[in-house]
C-alpha cells in the first residue's frame, strides 16, 4: 500500500465543488518519540490510541457519509458533530499550549488571530514561551524564495526542541499554517518527517480536527482551497489589549494573475465577506476603544459583496481609466466605495485605513469619499511594481506607466495632501538597464511618501515560471534594487521635510521604544511621529492639563524628518473631529 493514506472527504460547510483532502501518514519519526515518564506504558497507550483510531478510521466515512455531508446546507463544523473517526473528546484541545508565530504580511497577522480564535474555542490555552508549547503553528508566505527559507531554517530549530522534549511531556506538535503549506503540500510532509499538521489558508476552521488526528502519530493536512470562506463568522482575538488599532479582513484571495506572483495559486479565488458582517466586527472593536481599523485584502478595493440576490441589482462601477484586467468583468455586487461609506460611519473618531489596494480599483466615487470624510486617512498604496510600460505588461499588471502616472495625478487633485506609498520589484524576467531607470524616474516623478522595495523572486507555477526566463543576474538584481532604494529615500526625505512647520494629528500608540521619556503616534499617512511625554491641554477642558495616552489624538507641530519617521512637540489632546487644523 502506498504511504500515503488519502481519505476523500467532503467539507459539511462548503458548497458540493468544495472536496478536502485529509492526507494521513503513520509518520515512522513519531513513533519513536515517547511522551510520558513511563515510556513502555505511555508506548502501549499510544499503540493502543492509534490501534483505535486506525480501526475507527477503517469503519470510518461511507459513501453515504459523503453523499449526506454533500447535500448538507453550507453551515460551519461544531464540536458536537465529529467526524465519524474522532470523539467530541479528541477534538479538544484540553489545555494543550498553543505558540503561533507569524511569517510576512498583515494578511498572516489576521489569519493568526483567526486561527487562535478556532482553537481557542476548542479549549487550547496561547503561550508566548516556545519552551512551554505542546502544539507550535508557523503562519507561514511563500510570496519569496527568501521567505520560505527562514521558514526551512526555523523548522531545523525546531525539529532539535521537538527531539529534545522531556518524555514526562506530551509530545510536542508543529503545524506549518497558509501560503508555504498550500504551496509546497507534500513536500513539507515529506522533507520534514517532524512537521504533523498543514493548514492551507482557507483550512483554519479544520485546525481541531487535523491536531485530533495528530495525536495518534499520523500527519494531517488540509490543503482545501475555497470559493467562498471568509471566516466572516470568526471574530479575531486582539492579540495585545492595549493595542489601539486592529486589522478586519474584507476580503481574500486574488483574480488578477500578475506573472510574478503566487498569491492567486495560494490564496485561491477572490471573494469577499458579506458587509453585515464586517460592519458587526467594526461595531465590536469601537465599543472596545479602538481607535483605528485597517480593512484588509489582497485586493482590497476589488471588494465586491454579492452575497444577496439584490445587491447585483447596483449601480456598476468602472475601472480607473486606463486600467483593465486578466479576467472577465465582473458585475454587480455591493463595491469598495459601499463598504468604506458605511464602516466610517461607524464611530468617527476611528480611522479607517485599508491594504492592499490595486490601482485598477479606484473610481472616482472612492476617491471622493477618502476625500470627503475626515476619519479615513487621506493615504493611498498605489503598488506601481515597475516604472517601465514594457515590463509592466510582461508582468501583466494591466496598466501602462502613464496611465499610472494619470492616476496619480487625478488622486493628488481628488485629495490634496495626500500621502502615497508603493511596492516595487527590481529585475523582473527580461528588465533592461533602461526599464530600470523608468523606475527610478518614476520615483523621483512620485516621491512617494513609503516604499517596500524587492528583488525579483521567480516563483514556480506562475505565468512568468512558465513562459519567461528569470535572466537578470542575481548581483544585478541586488544593485538596482539597492539604486530604487537610495532614490527611495532620497525622494522620501523630500516629501517628508514639507510637513515640517506643519501641525498634524496624531494618534497615541505609547512610549517610544528608543526613550521612555517620548511618546510614539501615527500621523494620517501613517508615519511614525515621535514628540516629547509632557502634560497638556484638552481642547475640550483647558482647566486640566493632560499626559497623552495610547489611543488619545493630540496634535502634534512637527520640527524635523527624516525619509521614515517625524519627530515634533505636541499642542494638546484632541478628538478627530474637533482637529480638522492643519498646515
Ligand atoms: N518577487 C519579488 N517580489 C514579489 N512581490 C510579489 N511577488 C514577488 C516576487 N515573485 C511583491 C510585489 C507585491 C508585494 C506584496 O510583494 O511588489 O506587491
Ligand atoms: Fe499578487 Fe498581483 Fe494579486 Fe497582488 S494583485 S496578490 S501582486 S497577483
């Protein structure tokens, strides 16, 4: 019989197309971990727990299970409904110790607190000490080949703490959760006989079940990619209590099919969460206190509820001009410009920031809107990737560089002041020492307020993979990219040093971490701002001078800059709707 033991199931929650795969292994490198101070007995009764499991499982799901499961309505899994070869039982986490540590972007961030918001349900306790971890679960991205190393690397370090652990302890499970395991799939199993669970990114709801089957020694993986999981029902745990801001996630996945990238093979399908429900976490986090929320997506501004049959009875919006995409139109459905509309209206004294963005997705309304109304953050990402019409289309961005360029002069008319930042990538498949100076050209022409700047990382399975060669020599690479970041900052120094003079409102995140005797903010664009700890004024009651906590707004007259932060000294405590003064 093959090692590879694959059970279909289908997903009760899912609609019929959606089939999982629950990949087991008996994995011989666990077997010869013991787990408790009596090893022959703990021995037996692991023998005894997989002996169980393996006759359950043979008696296990029938073809009738399927057929039930598959014309079941969509609805979540709960605890009181097992799959047949587990107990409720098994799929507790019975105080089990969670450490969760997140790899890349503020996408992972979210999927983290989602995942710990399952498994917190299941009843596993968190721990912030990897020595006191029974489950350890790596939210992992693959957007890089750098990426994914650290994540090899850190899987080594592990594999000696997972070797080492006391036989008095349970033994110690490893997870690896999101792109790199949707990625690489059985080879992580493979390669790495230690690693017991993989979770692709729509696969967290499974977490209970695939660390259940982990118990009894076997791997488990479930690699499913959904059309419509949203995790719109799972209310992420706010990881600090002090935190004055928090990440929503809106939507997932990516349609767009850029050349280089392999969040579309990773992520799957864009579909977004229905605005009821985005609009209740909002809800939730105000009553909280918080004081600034960022809508998340890959795409964000793609947002498109279609969730009720009369929200594709909407007006339809258009494209930025100039802009098209590598898939068919799509119509109807409630759009970004709805969404923001109604979550700022929410609480105005919270921010609403959003990433990230697409530059094809912002008609005028959305600009409009950022414009009009004081609690979204006048700063926009605009990831341009490249400065070069001619690479732009290899990448199969869906714009030319002066249709970019139009759109950053219609956004700087549409919304004065605003700050700008974007990605870049140095020494795509076939980039010319010309195509990169039309990206340092276009840096100095922008002067974008933040960059995230990256040398090309060719990815298997995307389009550039298959049908271009990845011919920019790695030094190259590194030098031009090293060129876009001096230009970078350079260009950002500029744009900074205007606001000097300025007074700006700022949000109180707490001391700064270079000098306790400062406190630390974010402006509107998002810029670090540090200023002097000292009693002030409140605009609304100058009896009392104040100490600015995390969450206050004050206002803040900057005096110097650099490219990343402003440094300034604070005016008084405010509220964002009594501070509309500015430069
Ligand atoms: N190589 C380098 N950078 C990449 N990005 C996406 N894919 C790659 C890749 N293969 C960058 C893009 C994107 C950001 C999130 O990561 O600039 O906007
Ligand atoms: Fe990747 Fe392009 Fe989608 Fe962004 S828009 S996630 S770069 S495919």
């Amino acid at each position: 019989m093959h090692p590879l033991q694959c059970v279909l199931q289908t997903q009760r929650w899912g609609p019929l197309a959606s089939v999982s795969w629950l990949l087991l292994r008996t994995c011989r490198a666990h077997s010869s971990v013991p787990s408790t101070a009596c090893p022959s007995l703990e021995r037996q009764q692991e023998d005894g727990v997989r002996k169980d499991f393996s006759s359950r499982l043979a008696s296990g799901p029938t073809f009738q299970h399927f057929l039930r499961s598959a014309s079941a309505p969509q609805e979540k899994p709960d605890m009181e409904d097992p799959p047949p070869y587990l107990t409720v039982d098994e799929l507790l986490g019975r105080q089990r110790k969670v450490y969760l540590e997140t790899y890349g972007c503020q996408m992972n961030v979210n999927d983290t607190e989602i995942a710990w918001s399952i498994l917190q349900k299941s009843g596993y306790l968190r721990t912030r000490n990897l020595q006191e971890a029974d489950v350890i679960l790596l939210v992992t991205c693959s957007i890089r080949e750098k990426a994914e190393q650290t994540i090899w690397n850190r899987l080594h370090q592990l594999k000696a703490l997972k070797t080492k652990r006391l036989r008095s302890r349970v033994p110690l499970r490893i997870g690896i959760l999101g792109c790199m395991a949707e990625r690489l799939k059985e080879e992580i199993l493979n390669r790495e006989k230690m690693v017991d669970i993989l979770a692709g990114p729509d696969a967290y709801r499974d977490l209970p079940r695939l660390l259940a089957v982990a118990e009894s020694g076997q791997q488990a993986a479930n690699l499913l990619l959904s059309l419509d999981e949203t995790y719109a029902d799972i209310m992420p745990v706010q990881t600090s209590p002090s935190a004055t801001s928090a990440f929503v996630s809106v939507m997932r996945g990516c349609d767009n099919m850029c050349s280089y990238c392999i969040v579309p093979f990773t992520r799957g399908r864009e579909r977004s969460r229905p605005v009821a429900s985005i609009l209740e976490e909002v809800r939730k986090l105000s009553e909280q206190g918080l004081k600034e929320v960022t809508l998340l997506g890959q795409n964000v501004n793609s947002f498109r509820d279609s969730s009720e049959v009369q929200f594709n009875n909407a007006v339809s919006t258009n494209l930025s001009r100039g802009f098209s995409t590598n898939y068919k139109p799509k119509h109807g459905g409630l759009r970004f410009a709805h969404l923001l509309d109604q979550v700022s209206r929410v609480d105005p004294e919270m921010r609403i920031r959003f990433t990230s963005p697409h530059p094809k997705d912002f008609p005028d309304e959305v600009l409009q809107l950022i414009h009009e109304r004081d609690n979204i953050c006048k700063q926009i990402h605009l990831p341009a990737q490249s400065g070069s019409s001619r690479v732009l289309e290899a990448m199969r961005r869906g714009y030319s560089r002066e249709a970019y360029v139009e759109l950053i002069h219609r956004i700087r008319e549409s919304i004065p002041g605003v700050s700008l930042s974007s990605d870049f990538i140095a020494g795509f498949c076939g980039e010319t020492e010309d195509d990169h100076l039309q990206t340092v050209s276009l840096l100095r022409e922008v002067q974008y307020n933040m960059g995230f700047l990256f040398a090309y990382s060719m990815r298997q399975k995307t389009r550039a993979y298959h049908r271009l060669k990845d011919d920019v020599p790695e030094e190259v690479k590194l030098r031009r990219l090293e060129e876009l970041i001096t230009v970078f900052r350079e260009e950002a120094t500029k744009a900074n040093m205007a606001s000097v003079g300025c007074t700006q409102l700022v949000l109180v995140e707490g001391h700064s971490k270079r000098s306790a005797t400062d406190l630390c903010g974010r402006n509107d664009g998002n810029l670090k701002v540090i200023f002097p700890d000292v009693e002030m004024e409140d605009v609304n009651n100058s009896e009392v001078k104040v100490r600015a906590q995390p969450g206050d707004y004050v206002l803040v007259k900057i005096t110097s800059t650099s490219s990343q932060t402003l440094k300034g000294h604070v005016l008084c405590r405010t509220t964002l709707k009594d501070s509309s003064a500015y430069c």
